[in-house]
C-alpha cells in the first residue's frame, strides 16, 4: 500500500481525524475493536432512514427489502468465508456468543460425563469460559493444549491429548494477545484423523488473513462484526450443515420454529433455527458493507500491510531498554505485546493515553495465558489497515519518554 492509497483509506475512517487531549489520535487498540469506514456508518442510517421494517414476517413493501437486505448479507458472508452453503451462516451477536451457542448446543447433543472438550494455553475467556461451563454441567473434563517457548502450540502435545473421550477441539486461530498464528489446518486435521470436530475462535484472524472454511475443513468458525471494520452487536457462526442439523436450539422464540402448539413445537430450517427473535438486520447489512470494504482492498493488501507495520515496530520497539516482547511465533500477526522493565503496563498505558495514543493494558481476557507465562499482563499494540509507520515513529517517540518518568 503506497502513501496516498493509505492517506484516502485513513479519509474513510472520521474518527482518526479526533484529537485526544488536544493531540492527534494514534489508535492501536484494533485487537480490542476497529474503527468503522463511513460506508458502514451510512449502511446503519440507511438502514434505519429507508429500510426499517421486521424482517420476514412481513407481505409489506419495507419487510420484504429489509428481510432481502438482511438475506443478501448472508450470502456475503458465505461468500467472504467460502462456506459451501449460506444456510451455514449463522447471524449471532458475535463471537462470544457464538461460542455458547454451540458449547451449549453441542454440548446437549454430543457430550456426556467423561467427556473432555480440548482448549488451548493461549484462549480468550470467551473461548474457555463456555466450555468450562458445559464441563461443570455435564462432569466433563477440559484438557489444554500448551505452548512452546517462542509461544507456538506445542502439537506433539496435542497429538497426546485426543483420545477416545474427546468430544470437541476448540481453538484460537490468532492469539488476540501474542499475535500467534496457529496452524489450524493441520490442528483440525489432526482432529480429523479421530472423527473429533473442531471450532476455530476466528476473532483476531479474519481482519487479517482470508479465511477459506471448506479448505480449513473447519467444523465450525466464528468472528465479530465489530472487530472487521463493522458494527457492535453481531457476528458470525459458520458450521457444517450437516453438523448444525444435528444440533438442538439454543434458544426458543419466534423465527426459530415451524409450528407450535401448547403440546408440541417442531423447529424452523437452517439459519433460523438457530436465530430466535427479531435480528439484527440493521447490524447484518452494515457488516456486509464492512466485508465489501475490506475485500475492495484486498486482504492479501492488508495483509502485507499490516506486516510491515508489524516488523517495524517490532524493530523499533526494541531500541527501548528493557524492551521485553511477549509473543515471539514465527507465523504473527499484527500485534505487539510487551512489558518494559518492571513497570506496571497500566502506568505505561495511562501514560501513553495522555499523549493521544490508545493502547490496552492487562490480561487482554487471556488471563490463564498471563498466569502460564508469570506475567501480570502487557502492553498490547494492535494494528489495523489505516495505521502508518509515521504513527509507530510517535507511539517510540512517546513510549521513550514515559518509559523515562516511570524508571
Ligand atoms: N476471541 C478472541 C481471540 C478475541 O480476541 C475476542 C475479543 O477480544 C473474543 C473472542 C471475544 O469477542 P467478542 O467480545 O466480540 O464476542
């Protein structure tokens, strides 16, 4: 991406025009969530200006738009993960919940007490607390996957962990703390070879790298809209039809059923079982918008984009002394984890937020992973599509100077 292809992206996001305590915004929080395009904010006004009417109940002229607006995304998002069918999509209010839907929903069908569910050292709560839960439930054990020294998965480990009661593995495909990319193909291969399904927690992947589902054999993938240049309040469950058919409901309401009586209710087809109540078709449609924007560009733009930035402040970073980087994978993504020193990354971070820069501090909702590695957190800089290494060449410039008042 040369300069000016950079300076007209950064023109569609207004909020990087803010200044923060009279300073320019730098904002690195992109792992926590992105800043959203104006094409995203204008599909939710035209959505509620012109489109606004429930969805597929309706014979009226604004229900069938909305309910054709709302399906189109679908397609759109079956298109951007390469699912071999859009009844595969699943609108949810994101990962997070996608997550519970089929730990729950799973769980109910397929597990048992005995049965051990297979994580990884390097989740996001989201990503352990669910299955915890199904395990508390049902007497089921939670077994997980370590790391090696370079914060990789260690798969010889892995490859000993299934066995005979392992009912799902469920796993991160980019670490949101170490940038650590996992080899998801070969892990649910691996899988695979024991008829064990796997979930991939795509939150911090599909910003950056393009997803193909049918080529990953992913039994199921999730991401949020919020964290791709789309809105807050939805996300994506893909699964294997056949997989997702076998699942009960996660929850009753209308949309998900076919008939009801007071005796019996028999459910709705995919998608809609799995979609209770009135959706988010305002949030569907602006997501659709953010996934066109990001394939106008390219992910394989964004992609070596965001490496460069990655390299160079790796690189520079480590002119600070007592720079320590936590997450050091061969195969990273754009984010940069780090303590300096003994100081506390809370103090660097409120520090740094004095000076325009927005950074995140702490556990980063990985705390088995800060207490496996002895941490008590990091400083975390995130990258997205619109940051620049003159943006790095301030956030060193800044970090240099607080690093001095906090020594
Ligand atoms: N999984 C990973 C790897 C994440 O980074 C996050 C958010 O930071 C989540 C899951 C949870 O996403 P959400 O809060 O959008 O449901």
């Amino acid at each position: 991406m040369n300069k000016q292809e950079l300076e007209l992206i950064r023109a569609d996001f207004p909020i990087l025009q803010e200044k923060i305590y009279n300073k320019d915004l730098i904002y690195f929080d992109n792992g926590a969530t992105t800043q959203k395009p104006r094409a995203v904010v204008e599909k939710i006004e035209e959505g509620y200006y012109h489109l606004n009417a429930n969805i597929h109940r309706g014979v009226h002229y604004l229900s069938q738009k909305a309910t054709e607006a709302h399906e189109d995304a679908r397609t759109t998002v079956a298109e951007f993960l390469h699912a071999a069918n859009r009844e595969e999509i699943i609108f949810t209010r994101g990962t997070t919940e996608a997550i519970n839907l089929v730990a729950s929903s799973f769980g109910e069908a397929f597990c048992k007490a005995g049965d051990e569910v297979v994580v990884s050292v390097m989740e996001h709560h989201s990503n352990i607390v669910p299955w915890q839960m199904l395990c508390e439930r049902k007497g089921m054990k939670l077994r997980v996957i370590p790391m090696t020294e370079n914060t990789e998965l260690d798969l010889d480990a892995y490859r000993l962990l299934l066995n005979s009661r392992t009912r799902i593995v469920s796993i991160t495909h980019v670490s949101n703390v170490l940038g650590t990319v996992n080899p998801v193909a070969e892990m649910i291969k691996i899988a695979h070879a024991q008829n064990i399904p796997v979930l991939i927690d795509g939150a911090q992947a599909v910003p950056h790298i393009p997803v193909n589902v049918v080529e990953l054999d992913a039994d199921f993938y999730v991401f949020s809209g919020h964290k791709i240049y789309g809105p807050t309040g939805i996300g994506v469950l893909y699964g294997k039809e056949k997989l997702l058919n076998q699942l009960p409901p996660y929850q009753g309401g209308g949309e998900m059923i076919a008939t009801v009586t007071f005796e019996k209710t028999t459910y709705n087809e995919l998608p809609f079982k799995f979609e209770a109540g009135t959706p988010d078709y305002i949030g569907s449609t602006a997501l659709a918008e953010a996934l066109r924007y990001v394939q106008n560009i390219g992910l394989e733009n964004i992609a070596s984009h965001e490496h460069e930035l990655l390299e160079y402040g790796t690189q520079r970073l480590m002119e600070i002394e007592g720079m320590r980087i936590i997450g050091t994978a061969e195969n990273k993504s754009a984010v940069i984890s780090f303590l300096v020193g003994n100081i506390h990354p809370y103090d660097l971070g409120m520090l740094l937020d004095k000076l325009g820069i927005a950074v995140r501090t702490g556990h980063h909702c990985a705390q088995p992973l800060c207490d496996a590695m002895g941490i008590p957190g990091t400083v975390r800089a995130s990258f997205a599509l619109y940051n620049t290494k003159e943006e790095i060449d301030a956030f060193i410039t800044a970090l240099k100077r607080v690093v001095g008042m906090l020594q």
